[in-house]
C-alpha cells in the first residue's frame, strides 16, 4: 500500500497520520504537565 501508492497518496498519509499523533502528543504532553505541576509544584 505504501510502496504504491507512496506518490499520490503523500498529502492524505501526511494529513492523517502525522498530524494526528501530532495533535495527540501535544494534547498528552500538555495534560501531563498539568498533572505534573498539580501533584509535584504544589504540594
């Protein structure tokens, strides 16, 4: 799939599959560090 369609499928590849787990370890890394200041910065 990826060795076909590699070309032509370039701009839907980068448009789901980095962008999300981008997103996502923004959003993980962001909660985490709330957390991290709550239960350790504060207490």
């Amino acid at each position: 799939m990826a060795s076909q369609e590699r070309g032509y499928d370039i701009s839907q590849w980068y448009d789901s599959k980095p962008a999300k787990l981008g997103w996502f370890g923004m959003l993980a890394i962001g909660v985490f560090w709330v957390v991290y200041q709550r239960t350790f910065g504060y207490s």
